[in-house]
C-alpha cells in the first residue's frame, strides 16, 4: 500500500477539492476507513481509506442510485477482475479486494496513486510534452498493452486522462471500465454501440464493430494519445459529440510531418 500522499489521484477519477461526504468515516470490509472523498466519475466515487495498520488505499464505490443497474454492476465488477488479471505488470493499478458493501455497494480497494494523469502533465506543457517524455509513456504503455493483449485483453479506451504519471516515473493505465477480455463470450457492449472517447477511437470502435476490435484498436488509441500529447491537437477537429464519431470512423488522421 502507499504512503499518503500531498497529491493524489485514482483510478478513474477527477479530483475532488474539499469534498464532503456522509460517508466519511465508514468502514467498508471491516477493513477500511473512508477518510476523504478524492474523486468522483458518472458510476462512482473513490475515497482515500486507511486501515487499522494505517496503510493508505482508494476505494471505488459505485454511487446507490447505479447499483439497481444489472449492467451497470456487472461493468464495475468485470473491471476489478479484469484489473487482477493483468494486476503482474508494473503499469497495473493494484488490486487488493473487490466485493459488496453491507448496503449493496459495489466496491474496489486499489493502491492510491501518488502522481497525475498524463492529461494533467499535458496541460502543465501548455499542451505539447517534450518528444522524449511522450516517448516514454508511449514505451511504458506499449508494453502493458502488451501484457494485456497476451492475455486476451482488451482495454478500449486509452486517451491521457487514463494514463496515469507516478512521481517514480512509471506509467499506470487505467480504467477498465469497458474492457473486453475475448477468452469470455459474453461482452457488455451491445453490437452496434460506441463506448469510449470518439478523439482517440480507431475507426472500427467509432463505428460499433465489434466484431473487428481487437488489440490493433487499443494500438490506435495509443498512437492518437501520442499524437495529441505531440502536436496539442485532436487527429479530428470536430464541433460536436456526433461529428466526432462520424469522422473518427470514416476520416483519416492528417500527417504531423511539418
């Protein structure tokens, strides 16, 4: 488990400035004490928790208003499964329990990230990273996508904001919440659905082809992260969610050789 940290973010999450929360104090797993509220997305809110040791995790609780959501579960739950799989690689968020509160919650318990999204680190460089700092989360994410795609994995949405800098240098990925592990036959995706972020889809995923996406999807989503963190520009310059679908699925990238 990590120190706790002055900066922190996780896995599939914004920061929360000064956040308050009713359930500051909890313990989930007879284990865990929720101490902070550090992040919240559409599904689910992470907290910082501390256990009796006095080590540091995030915990991930689904939000009470998503859990009478079959689907919605069944996601939050494949993704802590889908995280343990590859949990042996060093840009693995680390897993430590996953399960259900006594309330119905479904949670996970992971390492607590000491750090910032790529995302963020792009930001500071007024959008454009040093070739040799893309170069290296490109690296680093190459082979965990690596890791993942031996194992049949498939991650279906890298971008920045799911790219995570540790103060050590590594490179976490994370989120996977619509990952797709192709060992299993059922996938929560239903054909036809584009699930993720239209500026980094290939063009397959754009157009819900499911039955194309494979490990070559996530290589383009990695190459359109690279090229955004480069240039400081999306491949597609679209007005609008629904043109950002319809050109990543039928319009080419233009060239960054200037």
């Amino acid at each position: 488990m990590s120190d706790h940290p002055t900066r922190l973010q996780t896995p599939g999450s914004e920061l929360l400035a000064g956040a308050r929360d009713e359930l500051i104090g909890e313990i989930i797993s007879d284990r865990w004490r929720l101490t902070e509220a550090v992040g919240s997305g559409g599904m689910a809110t992470v907290y910082a928790a501390q256990d009796k040791s006095g080590g540091w995790v995030a915990i991930k609780l689904m939000h009470p208003d998503q859990t009478t959501d079959t689907g919605l579960r069944q996601r939050f739950i494949r993704e802590a499964e889908l995280m343990s799989v590859v949990g042996h690689h060093p840009g693995a968020v680390k897993i430590y329990e996953f399960g259900i509160t006594a309330n119905g919650q479904p949670f996970i318990a992971m390492d607590l990230l000491v750090g910032e999204s790529v995302s963020d680190v792009w930001k500071r460089y007024r959008k454009k990273l040093p070739v040799q700092l893309a170069l290296d989360i490109g690296l680093q994410s190459l082979s965990f996508l690596k890791a993942c795609h031996e194992l049949g994995i498939f991650h279906r949405d890298l971008k920045p904001s799911n790219l995570f800098l540790m103060k050590d240098g590594t490179v976490k990925v994370l989120d996977f919440g619509i990952a797709h592990f192709s060992h299993q036959d059922m996938d929560l995706t239903a054909p036809g659905q584009a699930l993720g972020t239209p500026a980094f889809m290939s063009p397959e995923q754009a157009a819900g082809r499911l039955d194309l996406l494979d490990q070559r999807s996530d290589i383009f989503s990695l190459g359109a992260t690279l090229y955004t963190l480069l240039s400081g520009q999306r491949l597609h310059d679209a007005s609008s969610a629904q043109q950002a679908f319809v050109l990543a699925a039928t319009s080419q990238a233009g060239s960054l050789a200037r």
